[in-house]
C-alpha cells in the first residue's frame, strides 16, 4: 500500500466512523419537519392533493414513543433511522395520520425494514384505530422484495405494502432540474452516498451550493437547505474545507445565499421555540444581515423587522 492509499484509508475508516456517531435521526427529522409538504409532493402525491396545506401538521413524537412502549435508545440502532408519526388535515375534514422511517444511512445491517414498517403499522393502528399512511425513505438501495411486508403462516397470509421512496432510483437531472427544495435534499444525499474521496465531496458540494443559488427560494429555505447539505458531504479535508469556505463566503456576499455561523444557527433554533420576533430583534441587534434577510430568516414580517431597526 502506498502512502498516498494509506492516508486515503486512513481518511475513510475515519469519516465512517465520525457519519456512525452522528444524529442521523435529528438531521433527518429535522429536513422532513421543515420541508414536509415539499417532501410529501414528491413522495406521496395522491395524498399531497388531499391534504389542507393552509393547515399545520402535528409531529406526533411523544405519542409514537408511547404507543411503542420502548425507551428511545432500544428503538435506534445502526444503521441510524428516524421513525415518527406525523398528523395532517384533509381538505375533507377528516385526518390522516403518516407513519416515517427513514433508513438514512447505507452500509451497516439494521435487520428487516419490512418487519419495523409493519410493526409500527399494528401499534398505530392499535392505539388510533387508524391506517397510517407509511413512507419509508431509503437513502441506500435495496432488493425489490425489501419494499413490502409478507408473512404465510399455515394458511393465514398478510401482506404489507407501503410507500417507499428509494434515492438511488431517483433521476439525477431531473432533482437538478426541479423547483421543488426538498428534490436538491435528496439530490444532495444521493450525492453524498456516492462520494468516496475529499476531492469528490468538494465538488459535490460547490455544484450544490450553486444549484442553491440559482434558485428563487426564500433566503430561510436556503440557509436551512444549506446546512444541510454540508452536514450530509461532511467535508473534512481542510485545504478542501478552506477552499469550499471561501466560495461560500463569496456567495453570501452575493446576496446568492445566506449563511449562519455555527453556533448561532443553535442559538436561533432554541429562541425559535419562544418567539420568532425575538429571532428577528437578536438580529437586528447583531448588525450582520439586512432587512429582508432577517425577515426571511426569522418569518416574521419586513415591516416589523423595519420597525425594531428603528
């Protein structure tokens, strides 16, 4: 082995084992919780059209926890998936409730998707008296046969059929090509789950920061899209991380993108769950972003945010 194939190794073995120890769960959750319309359009669209948009979904976290009866840490295992429960309104009147699991790592065992998928499906029904309307998302590929639950047992079959939304069977132009945010998400996770080296990674990663800027979104809907994306390239070489930095940095500039420094991005996060407008007051307070920057940022009004500058 040569020192070049060494340090490559060495650069492997030490990202896989830095992607098993982070929250794949919360990174996950977090994307589907901010752009779950989006993602329901692109994964379910039968239900997308009957769902009353103008309405906000419930995440049924604590319930589904309940309903399993399981501590946390039994129910998450590698390779690391997010399950949860989401309830929406129809424009009917009626509810619907979504059962996710996202397998949102690929290389490691994790047992039988199909299994989890029906044994959700049976304590949710049990408990709501409801059919969930279930998604599996997998972000590695898997076997035709691994899409469905089926059981035989002395004449008595079940079979279990749910939606499945596989990355590797969607087309690469056409998530480049799309308006919808959260198709560059999945785009982004296809892309990182191919990409083997440091060098591959950065260029993924420049070619989705402007795809990002390109697009007509909201400057809130691109800087949570982007923290996504380099949480999923996870770029570590440094030369690589210093380049990339620098580009970013160019295009926030620009006014093409809009980036929020780590540790401020928690900080807004955690004063989120209070008040919106205390977002855009703490801005305001720190000078670095403009009116309509921190409008976007922050949901709340140009003119308020006009109203605390003054």
């Amino acid at each position: 082995m040569t020192t070049a194939d060494r340090t490559n190794s060495e650069t492997n073995s030490g990202s896989s084992e830095k992607q098993q120890n982070f929250d794949f769960d919360g990174y996950w959750k977090n994307l589907v919780d901010r752009f779950f319309y989006p993602l329901l359009k692109r994964a379910v669209p039968e239900l997308y059209e009957k769902v009353d948009k103008e309405k906000k979904y419930r995440l049924l976290d604590k319930e589904f926890r309940d309903i399993l009866k399981t501590p946390d840490s039994r129910t998450r295992k590698r390779p690391r998936f997010a399950d949860f429960v989401i309830e929406v309104s129809l424009i009917d009147g009626d509810d619907a409730l979504l059962l996710f699991h996202v397998e949102a790592y690929q290389g490691y065992g994790g047992g039988n998707i199909t299994e989890r998928m029906n044994h959700y499906r049976s304590h949710i029904h049990a408990h709501y008296r409801k059919e969930p309307v279930a998604l599996a998302i997998i972000a590695g590929s898997r076997r035709k046969k691994e899409r469905f639950y089926s059981h035989y047992h002395y004449g008595t079959e079940i079979i279990y059929r749910y939606n499945n939304l596989v990355l590797a069977e969607l087309d690469d132009d056409e998530l480049r090509a799309s308006d919808n945010p959260i198709d560059l998400a999945l785009f982004a996770a296809k892309c990182a789950f191919k990409a083997k080296r440091e060098l591959q990674k950065y260029k993924y990663l420049r070619s989705l920061i402007e795809l990002l800027a390109e697009r007509g979104w909201s400057k809130r809907d691109k800087n949570d899209l982007l923290f996504f994306l380099e949480w999923i390239m996870d770029l570590r070489d440094e030369e690589l991380e210093k380049k990339y930095t620098e580009y970013r940095d160019q295009l926030s500039k620009e006014g093409k993108i809009v980036y929020i420094r780590p540790g401020e991005r928690e900080e807004i996060e955690e004063i989120k769950q209070s008040s919106r407008e205390e977002v855009a007051k703490k801005l305001v307070k720190r000078g670095d972003y403009s009116a309509e920057e921190i409008a976007d940022i922050a949901d709340v009004p140009l003119e308020r945010v006009l109203a605390f500058m003054n």
